[in-house]
C-alpha cells in the first residue's frame, strides 16, 4: 500500500532541520540546562548534589566543578539571574516539549 500525505508528514526544508540541530548542540552544551534539575534535587537532599553533579557532567565532557554549579545555582535563583537567563529557560522547556519553532 502506498504512502498517503495523511499518514506521513513531509520532512521541513534541509535549512530548518540544520537550525534544529545547531540550536539543540547549543541547548545541550550550556549548563544552565541541567540546573534546572540539580537545583531542586539539591535544596532536598543537599550540597553534596552539586558535586556528584559535576562529576557525571565531567563524565559528559563538561569541564565544570561543584563551586561552579553552586555559583550559578545561587545567581539562578536570583532575580537578576532568572532575566539573564529566562531565554535559555524557555529554550529549554520549548525544545523538550514542542517543537523549536514554538520556543
């Protein structure tokens, strides 16, 4: 049976699938991504997170220590932080939720 336009979507121009994947490179290469995580994770249980955080970062090829995410963690949580930050974030939650187009 032959493919209808209904059961597949066409794939985007070539242009727009390569923006998708250089701005999820990007997405995955700044560590205010998992800071999202870290942070809550580590106000219950602790600042000893922050160091096994970095040190599986390190594993992924990030170059990054538990002084580094306790710092960035604390200005995060700032006001000041969350504007300086608020693209990333959105970014963040659009590429894990919808399309990138959508963020």
């Amino acid at each position: 049976m032959p493919a209808s336009p209904t059961t597949y979507k066409l794939l985007p121009p070539k242009d727009e699938i390569l923006v998708a994947i250089a701005l999820q490179k990007k997405h995955v290469e700044d560590i205010t991504s998992y800071m999202w995580y870290i942070i809550p994770v580590a106000e219950r249980f602790g600042e000893r997170v922050y160091s096994i955080a970095a040190m599986a970062l390190k594993e992924c090829g990030h170059e990054v220590t538990a002084d580094e995410l306790k710092l960035l963690a604390l200005e995060l949580q700032t006001p000041e932080g969350v504007e300086k930050y608020a693209v990333n974030r959105r970014i963040h939650i659009g590429t894990n939720l919808t399309s990138y187009k959508n963020v």
